[in-house]
C-alpha cells in the first residue's frame, strides 16, 4: 500500500510571480504545467549558476559567493 501524504517539493520560486512575468512578455493565457516548467528549468538553472560561483568563490580563496562571481558564472555559462 503506497501512502500518500501530501508532502510536495518546496519550489524555490513562487508561482504567481513567474506565471505574472510570462504574461508581461507576451503570453495571454499561461498553463499551470507551463508555469511549473519554467520554474523547474529555473531551480537546475540558479543551481548550476550558483555551483559555478561558488567554485570561483573557492578558487578565490573566500567562502562568500559575491555578486561578481555570480557575474562571471553567468557570463561562462
């Protein structure tokens, strides 16, 4: 027997902002299962973004990720 407990995945990102965003740059009528992708491609994204500024944080010598190697990171990605 499998429970279902109602235990979702905490989104990093919250819905309504996103789908309010993806309306102002064009689209008229926004899916739920749209919303939810784009912020699943966000989340790996500022992951990926984050990892990448942290290894130059690192490589720096300094545990605090700053705005310029979250700069950098973008600009290598």
């Amino acid at each position: 027997m499998i429970l279902n407990l109602g235990i979702k995945k905490m989104a990093a990102f919250a819905w309504s902002p996103l789908r309010a965003l993806m309306k102002k740059a064009g689209a008229e009528i926004v899916s739920r299962a749209a919303v939810d992708k784009l912020m699943d491609y966000l989340e790996e994204y500022a992951k990926t973004l984050t990892g990448c500024a942290l290894d130059i944080a690192k490589h720096s010598g300094r545990k605090k990720v700053t705005q310029n190697d979250m700069k950098i990171a973008i600009n290598l990605i």
